[in-house]
C-alpha cells in the first residue's frame, strides 16, 4: 500500500479537475472507494472521473438508487458509481449486479465492504477530509468552499509502479 498522491484541494472546481486527472489513469476493471463525511466532495470527485470517463448523465450521488451506470460515450469503459452506505455486507453489493471487470466502479462510503471486489486484489483508496463542522448541509450549494485535504492511495499489484 503506497499514497500516490496527497494534496489541499481549495474548491469544488479543484475537487473536479482532481477527478479529471485521476480518470484519466482508471481503466476497466478498476475500484475507487471513496471515503470522507458528508459533503466533503466525494461526488464532485466522481463528477470529474465521469468527464474525463467521457461518460453520458450527470453525475449525482446514488443515495437512493444504490448503483447508476454511466454509459461510455467515447466506447471506453462505463462508470459505476455507488453509494455503500446503506448496504449491511458485501452480500448486498452481489444484489446490485455490477460489472467490476468491464467498468471503473467508483465506491462511495464503500470502505471495508467492496474492496473484495477487486480485480486482482488491486483499488485504490480515496480519502477526504475537511475541516470540522465545514459543508453541515445536504444541499452542495450550501456548502462552504473550503480547503479538503485529499489522500490516493493504491492497493495490490496494479498500482505498485504508477506514478503520480
């Protein structure tokens, strides 16, 4: 396990591009678990994974649907993305039916339930905090623009020799 990357990101549009960058290195086959409190940017993070995914929909969280398919757009590989918060185990996420192989699953409060899931044991970890108290509010527009600190971390043989 090795951090790829750690940084301050000031904004929702930095949290976006971030997720450009990284979607630009994901391929089918590959986990993202997302990890951070409520409104820390953990969909704006996905939004940006979406856009460089060149994939159809806007992206917004799955709290109430579980799992939404985003649908390649450029014949690259579709985006899973999903809320884990409500799941009780990992036999729940068997319910959702999600190709792990031919898409970029991206994992919201999915720590310690999908990264069994895996191809080759391989995911990586990304996990975002933001001051106490900051972004309170279930509404995204409400939420403060303040700093998030922002850690990537790979796990198993896939991400051993990426540099960031």
């Amino acid at each position: 396990m090795s951090a790829l990357e750690h940084r301050v990101v000031a904004g929702t549009d930095e949290m976006e591009a971030l997720g450009r960058d990284l979607g630009s290195r994901l391929r089918a086959g590959d986990l993202v678990v997302l990890t951070g409190p409520l409104g820390a940017g953990k969909t704006t993070l996905t939004r940006g994974i979406g856009a460089a995914l060149e994939v159809r929909g806007p992206i917004t969280s799955p709290t109430f649907v579980l799992a939404r398919t985003h649908p390649s757009r450029s014949g690259g590989p579709d985006l899973v993305h999903v809320d884990a918060y409500r799941l009780g185990n990992a036999l729940e996420l068997d319910d959702l039916d999600i190709d792990y192989e031919g898409s970029v699953v991206v994992a919201e409060w999915g720590h310690g339930l999908i990264e069994s899931e895996a191809a080759n044991g391989s995911w990586l970890e990304v996990v975002i905090e933001r001051p106490e108290g900051a972004g309170e509010s279930f509404d995204p527009a409400d939420a403060p623009e303040e700093p998030r600190t922002v850690t990537i971390t790979g796990n198993g043989p896939r991400w051993e020799a990426e540099q960031w």
